[in-house]
C-alpha cells in the first residue's frame, strides 16, 4: 500500500516555549526552531506619586511662511480676539512670525497687539508706513506679560474668594502707541475715506461666505 505520513506533534520546553514542530507530509521542511517567549516581570515597587517624564518630540519649529497678501501696511481685518471685526494696519511681521498691527488707537481703538495671520483677513488696501515711526524695543518680549508671585492665602481669604484687580497699562506703553499714531495718522489723512474705512465694523449675514468675497 501507500506510504503514510507521521503523525503530527508538537514538542514544547519545561517553561512552555514552543521548541520544535514535526509532522505531515513535508516533514524534513517543516522543522522549525523558536525560542521560548520571555515574560517581563512587573515591578513590585513603584512611587507613590507620578513622576514627571519628559516626553519626546520630533517636531521641528520652522519658520512660519507669512502669506504674499499680508505686507507691510495692508488693512487687514481680525476676526477673532478682542478686537474680532475691527480692521487694523500691518506694520511689521515679528522674530515670531506673528503680524504687529495697530489700528491705530486714535482712529478705531485697536491698540499695538500681536496677531497670527490665521486670524485676519488681507484686503487689497494698501497703507503707506515707510514714515511710520516704530520703537526698537517693540518686540516679542514687548508684549509678555510679567509673571506673578503666588502667595499662601489665609483661611478669611480663601473664603473670601479672589478680589479682580484693575489691570493697568504698563510704562510707557501709551507714549509707544502715541508715536506710532502720529504717523499712522497722517498717512491715513492723506487719503480720503480712508478712516471712515478703518472705523467700520466687518460682519457678514446669512448666505455671505468670505472665501467667495474679494476685499
């Protein structure tokens, strides 16, 4: 009769590994070898608080791409913040790649502020600030704001609740918005219309889509 094939096994180590298998009709070719599996013992000590651990990141900080519409002395609109549809003048991109715009103060209230350019609109109006006076020290650390001292509180104060202090300009930051004003001002003068432009409210009703506008 027929040859018949071995029967198939399975041979395994003392901690459970699988060593070897044998059987069926390719038996020579069939033989493998692995090696036994390795548990991982958990710790039995740990702390007892999380330590911190720094994570890692491949992230890389690039230099942000300011898009061609945005320029110095483009009327910009914001549409978010404080300031959320007000138009404001681009004076500069800063180190950071965030736009310093001005509105300026004495025309429509929008102070010296930090802008990212995902949060304007450019428009086709051009200012021009080649005589607009800007400070050297108006920088990024400019506009940081100082760090508090956090102090214990008592047990009146923690039922009291926390007291709103009045926020106060820091020196000299009016005399910064003054001289850049004066000629923002006159360059804003120099066209008509210009500042009734500047002091109109942006907003949109049902069925306006800002991509499908032109400004």
């Amino acid at each position: 009769g027929g040859r018949c094939a071995p029967p198939f096994f399975t041979q395994r180590s003392r901690s459970g590994g699988l060593l070897y298998t044998s059987g069926g009709d390719n038996q020579g070719a069939s033989m493998t070898k692995s090696q036994p599996k390795k548990v991982e013992k958990l710790n039995r000590f740990y702390p007892a608080d999380d330590v911190p651990h720094r994570l890692h990141r491949n992230k890389r900080l690039r230099p942000r791409k300011i898009r061609a519409s945005i320029t110095p002395g483009a009327v910009v609109i914001l549409v978010a913040g404080r300031f959320g549809g007000k138009r404001a003048v681009v004076l500069k991109v800063l180190d950071s790649g965030l736009l310093l715009v001005s509105g300026p103060f004495q025309v429509n209230g929008v102070p010296l502020r930090r802008v990212d350019q995902r949060y304007v609109i450019a428009t086709k109006t051009r200012i021009d600030v080649s005589n607009v006076k800007i400070p050297d020290h108006v920088n990024d650390s400019y506009f940081q704001k100082p760090k508090k001292e956090r102090k214990a509180k008592t047990e009146g104060e923690f039922f009291e609740g926390e007291k709103k202090e009045k926020k106060e300009l820091p020196a000299g930051r009016k005399e910064d918005q003054t001289v850049v004003d004066q000629g923002l001002v006159q360059a804003i003068n120099g066209t008509p219309q210009l500042a009734d432009y500047l002091k109109s409210h942006f907003s949109l009703q049902n069925g306006q889509y800002p991509h499908a506008m032109v400004f």
